[in-house]
C-alpha cells in the first residue's frame, strides 16, 4: 500500500469515530435531566462504551450491578435504566 492510500484510510477512520459520538452533547443534555440513580446508570453505560447494537444488554449489565453493589435503588432501577438508555441512545445517534 502506499503511503497516501495508508493516509487516506486513517482520515477516514477518524471522520467514522468523529461521526459516531457527534451527538453526544445531546445524551449529555438528556442526562441531565435524569433522577441522580438514572444519571449514575447513564454515566456507567456511555463508561462501558457501547454500540447501538449493544445498548440494551450493556444498560441492563450496568443498572444490574449498580443495584447490586447498593449505588442505586432496586425498585426505581428499570424506570431509571430505561430513561438513561433513551439518553446514551441520543449520545450515539
């Protein structure tokens, strides 16, 4: 490969990892929003990183260990765990 086609392709994946998060002041806009157990769940998912593919399971995976590890209340979870992926999901559109 030459080193234009090299340069070519790195531009490129930069302007996919740019487009990816270019919303994500709009998530942090949502977020702030949000009950102090939804901010905590929003906060561990974006952490987590997770694709739209994988938002779901990583909301759940990171709602379930906050109120597993006593951070955020069990019976507001789903309400909250809801609320936070609606926002990581505008932070990823």
């Amino acid at each position: 490969m030459s080193k234009l086609t090299i340069a070519m392709v790195a531009v490129a994946a930069m302007g996919c990892a740019v487009a990816a998060r270019a919303n994500g002041p709009a998530g942090d806009a949502c977020a702030a929003k949000l009950t102090a157990d939804g901010k905590a769940i929003y906060t561990a998912t974006v952490a987590a990183k997770p694709t739209t593919e994988t938002l779901r399971p990583t909301v759940e995976k990171e709602a379930r260990s906050l109120v597993m590890g006593g951070k955020i209340a069990r019976g507001s979870a789903r309400d909250n765990a809801v609320a936070a992926g609606e926002c990581v999901k505008e932070a990823l559109q």
